[in-house]
C-alpha cells in the first residue's frame, strides 16, 4: 500500500500547539494515521458548494468535539490538513474559504 504525504497548513500548526494536551497527542496521532489511510473509518466526505477540483476530496475527521478538515489528492498522493477546529462553536461557515485558499 503506497503512503500519502502530510502537509499541515502553517497556521494550523499553531491551533495544535494550543490544543489541551491529551487532545493535541490525539490530533497529533490522527494526521500522523492519514500517510496510511486518509480515509479511516469515522471520517466524512464534506459536501462544499464550491466545485472541487478534478482529483481531490474534501473530508473530515471527527476526534471528540474536534474537527480536522482536509483535502485528499489521490494523483499527488497528498494529503493538506487545511483547519483542526472546535465544534461548537465552529460551524463551517469558512469552509469553502478554506478550501479555495489550499487550491
């Protein structure tokens, strides 16, 4: 089975250096896991009204009341964690902004 490779955005590493401990080794741990699978079992495919690109999926993983959001390209076998995010009070309201910067 070929890896993927993870990038993390630059300012997400930030958000992750904040997180309470035991949530950031769990963060940690989980980006670390989508080299071998970005699709793990309790991940989502997120529906965007902005089209996405040919080759790329926007998906979620849910840890707790975290989200980590990111965007599988399976052509560059890429993987660009794009916002780990609190919920609530996140509500996706900057997701399609999100996506379209990672673009």
């Amino acid at each position: 089975m070929s890896r993927y490779t993870v990038y993390v955005v630059p300012s997400e590493f930030q958000v992750i250096k904040r997180l309470p401990g035991n949530v950031r080794q769990r963060v940690k741990r989980a980006i670390d896991d989508l080299a071998a699978n970005p699709r793990p079992p309790g991940s989502k495919r997120l529906e965007v009204s902005e089209p996405e690109e040919l080759g790329c999926e926007n998906r979620r993983l849910r840890i707790d009341n975290w989200r980590v959001v990111y965007i599988v390209t399976d052509a560059q076998k890429t993987v660009d964690v794009v916002a780990v995010r609190k919920r609530p009070p996140y509500d996706y309201g900057d997701l399609a902004e999100l996506l379209r910067e990672q673009s």
